[in-house]
C-alpha cells in the first residue's frame, strides 16, 4: 500500500527548505563544537576510578592510555606537563584514580579524559603493581645472583646519591670519616616526590660516565641511599627507570633505602643492599685502625718467617759443610795427574816431530815441479774444451745468421706469439744490437742497444775466431 507523503517532506534531488523554517541545517564543524561545549560543560570535573590499558607515552611527552573496568572503556590521555609530575610511571594492569575533564576529540568523533592527576587506587594496587613490576624485571635477569659484582676493598672514591639536606649524607660521612676518611662525590637528588625517579636515574648513569681523565675522579663504588619512610615515600627506588640504571651501572653499587625492614626494587639490581645508609658506609669502607693492626701483624709474622728461613738454611749449610773432604784431598789427584802430563808433553812432541820428518825424507824424492805443471796443463785444456762448447750452444749464437730472439722488456724470452701479444712491448735482439718494438699500437722510435755477444771469451787466446 503507497502512502502519499505531504509534498515538503517528500526527499528530491535538490535540499526542500521550506518557507518559515528556523531549523537550518548544521555543519560537521557546528555540530562537533556543540558536542563538545555539552560534554565540556557537564563533566568538566570528574575522578574515574580503572584499570590501565594500552599505555603509550608519544615522543611529544604526551602519554595516551584506555581507562577500563568490567563494563565499559574509555580513551584517555595525560598532557606532557602534566606527564611529567607524575608520582609514578603508569603502565598496562594498575588500577588508578583520574583526576580531570570530559572533552571530545572531533578528528575521530570520539570523547576522552584529558587526566590532570594521577593516582593509584589504594595501597593495594599499589602492592599489586609492585609486584608485577618486580616479576618482569626478573624475569628479564636483572636481579640474578650471577650480575652482581664483588665490591672493591678499599675505595679510593665513592660517589653517593641522595639529598643533600637531609640527615642521610651526614650519617655516611660521618660514618666514613670514623672508619676510614676517603673522598665522597656527592650527586644531590630529590628522593621522593615528582620526577625523583628520573632525577636518581641521571645521577647513577652519570656517575658511570665520568671517564676520570679530568678534574672529577671517577668514583670506585657507588652509594644510592634514603631515610626511611612509607611505600609511597620510598616509590622512587621501585621505578622501573630507576631499577634499570642501578642494574646497568659500571660501578658496583650498594642500595641503603630505608631501614632494614624496607625493601624496594634497586635492593634486588643493586650488587649490595645495606639495611641502612650507616651500614652502606661500614660495607664500603675497612676500618683504618685495624688495618694498621693488622699490616703490622703481616709484617711480625713476615718478619719470623724469614728468621725461621734463615736459621734453617745456616743449619743445613754448617751439617753439610761438616761433611765435605778437605780441599787437598779433592784436588791433589788432578795436580798430580797435571804434573805427569806436564813431564810427558816434551818427549812426545819430540817424537812427533821425529816421525814428521822421517815421512817427509820418505816422499821427498818423488815431488818433482813437471808432474805440477802436467796437472795444470790438462785441467787448462780441459777448461777450454768446455768454454768453447758453451759458446757452441748459447742462445745468442745463431743471432749471426739472420734470427731474432724475442724477450719482453724485462729480459725474458718470448716462445709464443700469445706470450708476445701478451707482452705487448717487445725487444728484438739481433746479432748486432736490439731494438724495442711494440705489439698491436706504433712502435716507438728503434733504440739501439750495444751489446756484447755473450759467448765471447774473455780470455785472451780463447775463440779468437768468435771475436
């Protein structure tokens, strides 16, 4: 069944805006704006009590999260100043209470909280995110036996990081002074309060990057201390930023936060915890006095050990002394032995020399000078034939009769067109000079080369006719 609309309402191609109508139409712009002014000015106060999820904090500074809880969830966001007055670092599971205004976002048609403040909702959700902060920073190895290193045993600098106004660094250098005075670098920091955790994490990564090549020494140990106080007091010491610089510190750290029934998240990074800032100064230092006492008792036990050394090595020297024979006894065989050489040498080399010239008399008539000269004679003829024979078969010989031997410009001989080619600059050696030549390209200018035919003798009377 067709029902006839009345003809204003009717939808065509063009807007029907009928005569009289106050009710024009909105713009998106318009329509966002009174959105925005509604919500705005309805809930320009509130405090939401949920639970943390999708936390990101922007390189702006700026953070954005969702608030949820069973029923419903809600996008929220933390400006950069006010991000960083935080108590706490916010992350993923801590249930909260937000203070802040209701606004909308109209690039996305969405409303948010705009957080002014931040708090976690009761101290047990405080202990909640404690521990699962604790859990996943173990779980990461930063708090294995295994990382903490040995302190050293007599600091020559220890840098401390606490407040400097409170009772804290009085009692450490107190403490150090009565035990053993060395020199303190103080890096004054708040400890509690807003933006503390980043202000001790600076101080402990800046501690580690003195390179003690300037005027600053670089400090052998580290202290991080505080007073005692409540959870919320000590909250600093369990950020996690703050756990992460005490864990990757070069220098060996001890944590004295609190007293000894405090415990927070640096104790378990640190390589050392004190249960109080006194103790830390007493762990990081000896007492001066008993090292005295005790150098001088090394010394003592030092000195009776090499008495002790002594008397024993002047007893075995005299019982074995008494057991050597007498000198004379030991020598006199030898001397004699030496005497009795010493009678026989003349008469032997008089015997020697005798036989000598009796072999000489012997093979003296049959030394005659011709027998000499017959011996060079041959080996001279001999020496000929062979020279003359090397000239015969040198390389260069046949140069005489029209050949050319080939090298490349280092003086190694070509036997193949591809060693040539590869050459590419060749000297051709004829039996009256070379001449350079170039393979592929124009030859240079022909030098000419004196050269003195190597199977030439250089003796006078041998190949005359080679000359």
């Amino acid at each position: 069944m067709q029902v006839d609309l009345p003809e204003d309402t009717r939808s065509g191609l063009l807007a029907n805006v009928p005569p009289g109508d106050n009710s024009p139409a909105l713009t998106v712009g318009e329509l966002a704006g009174s959105l925005k002014r509604v919500i705005e000015g309805e809930f320009g106060h509130v405090r939401v009590r949920g639970e943390i999820s999708g936390f990101k904090r922007h390189s702006s500074g700026h953070c954005y999260f969702s608030m949820k809880d069973d029923a419903a969830c809600i996008d929220a966001v933390i400006w950069r100043g006010n991000a960083n007055g935080l108590a706490f670092q916010p992350e993923d599971g801590a249930e909260v209470i937000a203070t802040g205004k209701m606004t909308t976002y109209a690039g996305r048609s969405k409303y948010q909280l705009v957080i002014d403040r931040l708090e976690l909702a009761g101290e047990g959700a405080l202990m909640a995110l404690l521990e699962r902060r604790r859990k996943a920073l173990a779980a990461e190895g930063l708090f294995d036996e295994s990382r903490k290193r040995k302190l050293p045993f007599l600091p020559k600098v220890i840098g401390v990081v606490t407040s400097p106004t409170g009772a804290v660094i009085r009692d450490i250098l107190h403490r150090l002074e009565d035990r053993c005075p060395t020199h303190v670098l103080l890096w004054p920091v708040p400890v509690q309060g807003e933006g503390s955790s980043a202000k001790i994490s600076a101080a402990i990564r800046g501690f580690g990057e003195i390179d003690g090549n300037g005027a600053l020494p670089r400090p052998d140990l580290l202290i991080v201390a505080r007073g005692g106080g409540s959870i919320e007091d000590l909250w600093a010491f369990n950020e996690e930023e703050v756990v992460r610089a005490a864990a990757e510190s070069p220098i060996p750290l001890i944590s004295a936060v609190g007293h000894e029934t405090d415990t927070t998240l640096i104790d378990h990074a640190s390589d050392r915890r004190a249960p109080t800032p006194t103790a830390a100064a007493e762990i990081a230092v000896p007492v001066r006095a008993e090292l005295f006492v005790l150098v001088g008792e090394l010394g003592r036990r030092s000195q009776n050990c090499l008495s002790k050394m002594a008397d024993r090595s002047r007893e075995r020297l005299e019982l074995t002394v008494c057991r050597w024979p007498e000198p004379q006894a030991l020598f006199a065989p030898a001397a004699q032995r030496l005497d009795e050489v010493g009678d026989r040498l003349p008469r032997a080399l008089a015997s020697r020399a005798g036989e000598a010239r009796a072999d000489l008399n012997a093979v003296a008539p049959r030394l005659r000078p011709e027998l000499l000269l017959d011996r060079v004679s041959r080996s001279a003829e001999k020496l000929a034939s062979l020279w003359k024979m090397a000239g015969l078969v040198h390389p260069d010989r046949p140069l005489s009769r029209g050949f050319v031997r080939v090298t490349d410009r280092a003086g190694k001989t070509l036997a193949s067109a591809a060693d040539a080619i590869a050459a590419r600059l060749l000297t051709l050696n004829f039996g009256d000079g070379a001449v350079d030549a170039a393979v592929g390209e124009a030859a240079p200018a022909p030098v000419e080369r004196k050269r003195r035919s190597p199977y030439v003798s250089r003796q006078p009377g041998f190949f005359d006719e080679q000359e």
